[in-house]
C-alpha cells in the first residue's frame, strides 16, 4: 500500500465500519451492541487499521487472566485474586478485501502482539474456520500452531473450528 497504515484504539464511532468488514469477510457476526460492551471493557484489546482516515481492518482480542487454571475476568481478578496466568484470545481479525495481503493484518496482530508482552500473557489462542485456508494460512505464517478441532462449532455455514495457538512472541 502506498499510504501509511494506522493502527489506533478502537471508538464506538468506529463500529458501524467493522460491521461492514464483518459482512464483506463473512465473519461471524456480532452487533453493535456487543462490540459496544467489548470495548469498554477493561481487558478487552481492539484496534482499527487506517490509511487516510478510513477504517480497513480490525482486530479484536481479550485478556484472560487466570487462578489455578480457571479463567476470571480482569476486574475481578484485579481486586480479588493473585493472577497466576494471563493468556489472550483473539475473537476476530478482518481486512477489507482490496487492502488484503498488503500488511494490514500483520500490522493489527504486532499491536495485539505488543499488548501481550506488556501484560505478560504466556500464550494467545483463536479459533478459525477450518475451511478458511486463507486465514489458516495467514495464522501458520505467523507461527501459530494447530492445537486441536472443534467439530461443527460453526453455523452459517457449518464448519469445523480449528484451535490455534501462539505460545512464544
């Protein structure tokens, strides 16, 4: 791409954008209202891609802290427990199609990356459609690992879930 790419904070003023990449990616979907009460929670971590002020991609993705191998939410953790563990989990990436394959989503998953290790998180997680070899592919480049499948966890269509794994960053 010629244009700087910018990768800031997701707003809610932002979110009418993601839902259209939602819909050009064929992701699956969430609405306004979940995004809205994602982005305002503490340890969730969303950034939008921009070149000259328009919105080409975004990523979402959450802290999980956990105690003794039972995952618990930052607020509660925060005040309540000794955090033995904290992971990430990556909910979903998306790039416009005519922006794909020109540095965006790496540049979404460094910043996701960078959070990580600020927050000392020892793995990140996702899950993907197992019939989406582009996005396989795209999580294998950048070393992710094939932990295991989730037979039929997706609807619209159905599809097999592939658990995938980053363990060193």
């Amino acid at each position: 791409m010629s244009s700087k790419i910018k990768i800031l904070k997701m707003r809610e003023s932002d979110i009418s954008d993601v839902l259209k990449i939602y819909e050009e990616c064929n992701l699956s979907r969430w609405t306004y209202a979940d995004y809205l009460k994602e982005i305002r929670l503490v340890n969730s971590i969303n950034y939008t891609a921009k070149i000259a002020e328009q919105i080409i991609g975004f990523i979402t993705a959450r802290l999980i802290m956990s105690q003794n191998n039972i995952p618990t939410l930052y607020q509660e953790t925060k005040e309540k427990f000794k955090v033995i563990e904290v992971e990430c989990e990556i909910y979903n990436i998306g790039v416009r199609k005519f922006s794909q394959r020109n540095g965006v989503g790496n540049s979404l998953l460094f910043e996701i990356l960078k959070k990580c290790k600020q927050s000392n998180a020892k793995k990140i997680w996702l899950e993907v459609r197992q019939s989406n070899q582009k996005a396989v592919n795209f999580y294998k480049k950048n070393n992710f690992k094939e932990k295991y499948r989730r037979p039929n966890f997706y609807n619209n269509p159905p599809d097999h879930a592939l658990v995938m794994s980053l363990d060193k960053f």
